[in-house]
C-alpha cells in the first residue's frame, strides 16, 4: 500500500508517494490541463493506495477524477493539518510529502466530500445568493445618490415598488448621477427575473423532498434557506450532535482560558458562512413571527444587544433543526415553564 500526498494549486498538483516505511517511491508535478497524463499517472499506483488532498474550493474536481480510478481519498482540513505540521520553510514538494506523512501516520483531520450532487445543489444556491446579494448592493447604491443629491422619498415608500421606481423615472439629475442610476436600475432588472426563476424551481423541489418539508417547520425557515441549508449540510447523519452542526457552521463562542480564567467570545466564524448565513436570516424573521423566540431574543437584547441576540436566536434554530432532521419529526414546540424545549 502506498500513501499519496497531492499540494493542489489551480493549474497545477505535486505529488509525493511514499511506502509504508516513509521511502519515497514517486514524486511528480502534474499539470491540471492534461487530464489523461493525470489518469495514467495514478493508474499506474496500487488500488488499495490512500490519497490525500488539501480541502479546498478547487480540490472536488481531482478527488472526483481520482475516486473514479477506485482509490480511497480524503481531503485534510487545512486550518488543522498546519496546526499540526507547520513548518518555517514551505515548498510544493515539502508540502505533498507532509500530506503523505500525515497520511501514513494517521494524523489526518478529515474534513468532507460532498458528493457530486450536493456540489451542484451547493452552487445553485450559492448562485442565487450572489445574484441577490448584487441586487441589494445595486439598491443600496441607488439609496446612496439620492442621499449624496439631499433627495429623499415620502415616508413609507418602497423606493423599488411600483411608486417607487415612478419617483426615480422622473428624475433628472446631472449626467454622470444619471448614468449611474440608470445603470444601477438596469441591474436590478435583469437581476430579478433570473432570481425569480431559480425560486420557481425551488418551489418545485419542495413538493418531493420530505426533509425539506419538515425543515419549513422551523420558525424562520422557508422555501430558500431550507434548500440552502440541505446542501450546505449534505447529511445529517455525519454530524455526532447539535454542537458538531453549531461548530461546523462557525456558531460556538470562541474560548479564552488562561490559568483558572475561562471566557467565552463572540462567536468563531470558522466554518460554513453559507450555513451560517442561512440561519441568521431565519432568525430575523423568527425573532418577530415567533413568540417564545420574540421573547428570547428581547431577553438576550436587553443583557448584549441586538447583534448577540439574533445570533443567540439563529443558534436555537440550528439546534431545532438538527433534531428535526435527526429525529425525521416536524417541529413542535412545547412551553414549560416560560421556556421551550424540544
């Protein structure tokens, strides 16, 4: 058995293979756009080889092409693969040959690869979110040169609904300001048929899917995020406990201990911005829908602010989430006591 280590770059790996007993066997630099040189390479190793790959955003496209040959391979969390091999001198060669070692020793911290499918689903809704986000900036841009001109709408009007964009049609404002907010508006525009389109078909998706059904039982959790949220996690089941999800996503406390001192931060960000996102979102809507979690976050508000009680709200979504897929139950809240449980 071999142990192969693979530092992927963008258009090119460098591999390091080494036997049992560290002795390198093969060390080779294969260039990304010759993909049948890189399937002969790795055909030529034994079956029952280990490979192992870096996680990163470009990293699915080689695992897929080598997964395909028959091999076991395995992605390392990098932030936990440094921490346990960093070295003061990084080469490509240095690198695939700690990827290798790491292998060989059993040292690897394993981080998941999502299965074709769910990369594809992982896009759509990552494609979605973009084409949003873009929208919004565009809107905000409008917002700013009304603001930069001393212009501004009557109270309660939607500056991008029907009176709205009648307002802004009958303006004339000096050139450049002009072209800017013509430009920002035919943004908009064409953004928000391709938006449409893509809920369209996520409304399709929900009639056949039973889990997403039962994630919209959620408070704060509806067509969108509940598709969001299915790709971003793949399978439940790969998660111990609601802690494993919370950490995954980036939504534990960071720590800070020093002798007997233990303090507990904001929260670590490290991990699924996506999934985090997706249940920030939720909790703004289920902060005013909700009554236990109205009440919760007003609580938490009081004591830490606004921006500690949403993400205090987002957290309990993610753990009523977690049972309901794990359980395979819809949500139902119980009250005891002034408080929910599960």
């Amino acid at each position: 058995m071999y142990y192969v280590g693979c530092d992927q770059h963008k258009q090119y790996t460098v591999v390091t293979v080494k036997s049992k007993e560290g002795t390198v066997v093969s060390h080779k630099k294969l260039l990304h756009d010759d993909r049948e040189e890189l399937a002969r390479y790795f055909s030529r190793l034994p079956q029952d080889s280990a490979v192992l790959l870096e996680a990163s955003g470009f990293a699915p496209w080689l695992a897929d092409l080598i997964q395909e040959l028959g091999f076991d391979v395995r992605l390392a969390h990098p932030l936990r693969t440094r921490a346990i091999a960093e070295e003061k001198i990084k080469t490509d060669k240095l690198s695939a040959d700690i990827l290798a070692d790491l292998l060989r020793a059993n040292l690897v911290s394993k981080a998941y690869l999502a299965t074709p499918e769910i990369r594809q689903k992982r896009m759509r809704m990552r494609y979605r979110q973009s084409l949003v986000h873009m929208r919004t900036m565009a809107k905000n841009k409008i917002h700013s040169i009304l603001a930069q001109l001393g212009l501004a709408l009557p109270l309660a009007t939607d500056l991008f609904g029907k009176a709205g964009r009648e307002y802004l049609a009958s303006l004339t404002l000096a050139s450049s300001y002009q072209k800017a907010l013509g430009g920002y508006l035919t943004l908009i525009d064409t953004i928000t048929p391709m938006v449409r389109a893509l809920d369209v078909e996520l409304r399709k998706e929900v009639s056949g899917d039973e889990r997403l059904k039962l994630l919209m039982t959620v408070p704060g959790i509806g067509t969108v995020l509940s598709q969001l949220i299915l790709a971003e996690i793949g399978e439940i089941r790969r998660f111990s406990s609601s802690n494993r999800l919370a950490s995954y996503a980036g939504m534990v406390p960071s720590l800070h201990q020093s002798g007997m001192i233990r303090r507990l931060g904001p929260i670590t960000k490290q991990g699924n911005r996506f999934l985090r996102w997706a249940f920030i979102e939720a909790a703004h809507v289920a902060a005013r829908t909700d009554s236990y979690l109205a009440m919760y976050y007003h609580k938490v508000r009081r004591k830490k602010g606004a921006a500690s009680a949403i993400t205090a709200v987002a957290h309990k979504l993610l753990i009523y989430m977690y049972h309901v897929l794990s359980k395979n139950e819809p949500y139902k809240r119980k009250m005891i006591q002034g408080r929910a449980s599960y």
